[in-house]
C-alpha cells in the first residue's frame, strides 16, 4: 500500500487520522487572502470549531536526484506527511500547499504547553527526511490558535518561521514562531559588527575550544537551551549519556566561566547562539 492510500484509507478511522485530499485546495487560499470559509467545507477536512491547532509548515528542500520521484508534488509530499501523523495519533488536518509543502494542523490540547508539539513535529520532520533519502527537511511551526481567524495569523507565523529556516539553513530542527521573530529581530539590526562583537564576546573561548578539540560543545548548549534545561531529553536528542551530558555543561562553564544557573547569563548566551546563526547565514561573522 502507497503513503498515499495509507492516508486516504485511514479516513474511515477518525480518531486516528484526518481526510486528506490530493489536489489544490482552493478555499484555503482564499482563506488566506481574507475569505471566511464554509463550515461545510471546514467540517470536510476535519476542522473542530473549538480546538486549538497550530500550523506546521514542512517543506523539502531541493530533492536530490536519488529521491523518490513521487515526492516531486505538494500532493505527494502531503501524503507523505498524513502517513506520518497518523502513526503518531494526530488527527490534525493535512493540505497540500505551493512549492512542495505540506500544511498540518496539529491539535494542540492546551495552548500554554507546547512540549509536545515540539516533539512530536521533530519526530516527523526527521522522519519525512529519512522517507526522502536524507533529503533536508525544513519545517516553521505558528503559535497555537483557535477559530479560522487566528489560525491565519497563526499560518503566517509558520510561513515565516519556514522561510527563516530555510534562509538560515536551519534544516537540522523546526523554526518556531518564538524564534523566527527573534531572527527578524536580529537581522533587523544596522550595524552586523556589533551583532558580531556580541557573538564574540559570549561564544568566542566555546568556538575555538570545539574547533581545537573537534568536540561538540557548541551543539550541546543549543540542544540544551532547545529543551529548556532539561537534561533527560536533551541528552535524549543528543544521544549521550547523562553524565556525559554534565560533563559537557560543567567543560562549557569552566571554558567561559560563567555561571549557567544565573537566569541572565543563559539569555546572553541563548541570545548569541541565534545570532551566531545570523552571522553565519549571512556570511559576515569572522569569529
């Protein structure tokens, strides 16, 4: 059995899967544009009135020349992506959207707590990246929201978080709505210099210890600050032990002496990571 069916024959099982239709779904455009949509239309799909969902945006990135042929459509990607949600028991509505990217409304149970959602949107864009032969995957996720209205702006947000991501080259992790505005805000400033001065002065002994030591001290702290501080899941992502995991934070605290229980100290250096990511992206970082 294709993706495709798999998906489409879930349907008879609503607690498992939404409908998905192949094809452009021209309400949603014009939904986007400003339309209120038919109810009718909005129950098709599988739409609750008073569930919250957030969109998540995938999108492949240029397929390799060794990827499956049927990922190559929105329609196909979309398939793909409904297969994988219903594996995972979300029965959020999938669309197929422009540009080979697939719109999942996921359902989110309560707004305030988004735990989930980020790891359940990490499982399914790195495993539509393994079904497309280890194809980059990007993904831009919007806050949670309920009613068709708020749901556009949340459908802007993940439009945007995925065009940063991909501009970033962020393909390794989701691009959330927090974020994304974080790296408008970054790139917004005037003087690129100054941005680098501030990388410099929080990351610099970080950089040159990870490229004198081939170590991954660097990766540690995003993941680490990516989950919160909570050292389970991040040496879950990272895929070390938890003493390892300490080992790692205490090397990072000793290499820039800093305090990393001091709530101020974590900002500048969560801060210098995404401007990190700025600079580099934009090829003017020197550091």
């Amino acid at each position: 059995m294709t993706d495709q069916q798999h998906a489409i024959n879930a349907v008879g099982q609503p607690s498992r899967a939404m409908p998905f239709r192949s094809g452009r779904a021209e309400w949603l455009y014009r939904w986007l544009e400003g339309e209120t949509p038919d109810s009718a239309v909005l129950e098709q799909y599988g739409f609750q009135p008073e569930q919250y969902y957030a969109v998540v945006l995938y999108r492949p990135n240029v397929l390799p020349n060794h990827a499956p042929a049927h990922a190559a459509s929105s329609a196909h990607f979309a398939a793909l992506l409904q297969a994988e949600a219903s594996r995972r028991g979300i029965n959020g509505p999938i669309l197929a959207y422009e540009n080979i990217t697939a719109a999942l409304f996921h359902p989110v149970e309560d707004p305030q707590q988004t735990t989930r959602l980020k790891r359940k949107t990490e499982e399914i864009r790195k495993q539509l990246s393994v079904r497309l032969n280890n194809a980059d995957v990007y993904c831009g996720v919007g806050r949670p929201a309920c009613g068709m209205d708020a749901l556009r702006q949340s459908f802007r947000e993940a439009e945007q978080a995925l065009r940063l991501s991909n501009e970033l080259q962020i393909q390794a992790r989701a691009t959330f709505f927090g974020n994304s505005s974080l790296y408008m805000l970054l790139r917004s400033l005037k003087s690129p210099a100054e941005l680098e001065r501030f990388c410099e002065s929080w990351l610099k002994d970080l950089i040159t210890y990870d490229a004198r030591q081939q170590s991954d001290l660097l990766k540690t702290l995003r993941a680490y600050f990516a989950n919160n501080g909570n050292t389970a899941l991040t040496a879950k992502e990272l895929r070390i032990h938890r003493n390892t995991l300490a080992y790692r934070l205490n090397r990072i605290a000793a290499i820039t002496r800093l305090d990393l229980e001091d709530a101020d100290v974590r900002l500048n250096l969560h801060l210098a990571l995404k401007a990190y990511e700025v600079l580099r992206a934009s090829n003017t970082a020197s550091l």
